[in-house]
C-alpha cells in the first residue's frame, strides 16, 4: 500500500513539476514579446482639439494639472487598471510614481479640490476605446498594435509611436 501510494505521490509530483516548467516557459516568451512590444499611444477623442503634446504636457494633463483642452471642453482622463503593461509604462515614464505613490496622489488630490475625481480605470482594450469614443475631451494610453478608428493618436515631442525617438515605450 506504501508502495503504491509513494508511486502515486512521485506521479503527481512529475505532472505537477512539469505544469509549473511548461508555465514558466509560455510565460517567459509572452513576457519577451510584451517587454520588446509596442509602443504605447497616447490617444484621445477624434473631436478633441491637440495633435502634438510634449511630454512634459502630457504629464501635466495626467497629473491634473491642465484639466480643459479648451474653455468648453474637459479632460477627461482613462487608465488601464493595475498589472496593464500601458499603465507600468505611463506610471514609470510619465507619472514617474509607484503604483502606491499614484494613489496616494490622486487621493491627496481629491482631498484638497485640486480634482473633481481620479482617473476612470479601465479593465480592457473594449472598455477604453468605447469610453474614449463616447466621451468627448477622452484621454488614454494604448498598445499602439491595438488601434481603432474613432480615436486620433497624438505626436508626443513632435514622434508618433512606431518612430525613433517615441518616448513611450
């Protein structure tokens, strides 16, 4: 019977080591692929009024600091959830925070009435192009191999994702 179940035991244990193998493996390449990936686009509402922002402005409309495009038209800022590869990169490159230090600024934010409300989240590709479709002054941050029409891409310091010197990568 010990016998038996030790057979049983190391079987599991071989099927078990080799799920995990096989995981890592298929993780690793996709993480190869996303890691070498797309740029990400910067991309609003097709009605909104900018082509070309800097960086720098750019990371002011994400900070809060400039909230209308223009006298009649708000921002209106989305960002993928967290674990999204677009939020990692506009995190580190644009917002230059943590994941804890960009909560903790939207609520220090709010608390002052320096904002009305946080960023909207958004959980998928769908989500984001139907928000920034439908809400006019709409900003957000794409994988730039995940474009649809409706939406306008913006130069960022005057390069377009795809481009040499494209800044968010």
């Amino acid at each position: 019977m010990s016998q038996n179940m030790n057979a049983t035991s190391k079987r599991v244990m071989t099927f078990l080591w080799t799920i995990l193998c096989a995981s890592v493996v298929l993780h690793s390449s996709s993480t190869a692929q996303t890691s070498r990936g797309a740029d990400i686009a910067v991309v609003v509402n097709a009605d909104t009024p900018v082509a070309d922002l800097s960086l720098s402005d750019v990371r002011k409309v994400l900070l809060g600091e400039r909230q209308y495009w223009n006298s009649k038209l708000p921002v209106v800022l989305l960002i993928r959830a967290p674990a999204a590869r677009e939020r990692d990169v506009v995190l580190r490159v644009i917002y230059q925070m943590s994941e804890a230090q960009f909560k903790q600024y939207w609520v220090a934010k709010i608390f002052r009435a320096e904002a009305a409300a946080p960023p909207r989240i958004v959980y998928s590709n769908d989500m984001q192009f139907e928000l920034l479709t439908a809400l006019p002054g709409a900003i957000a941050f794409v994988d730039s191999r995940n474009m649809r029409p409706g939406t306008k891409v913006l130069r960022v310091d005057g390069h377009l994702p795809g481009e040499k010197d494209y800044p968010l990568r």
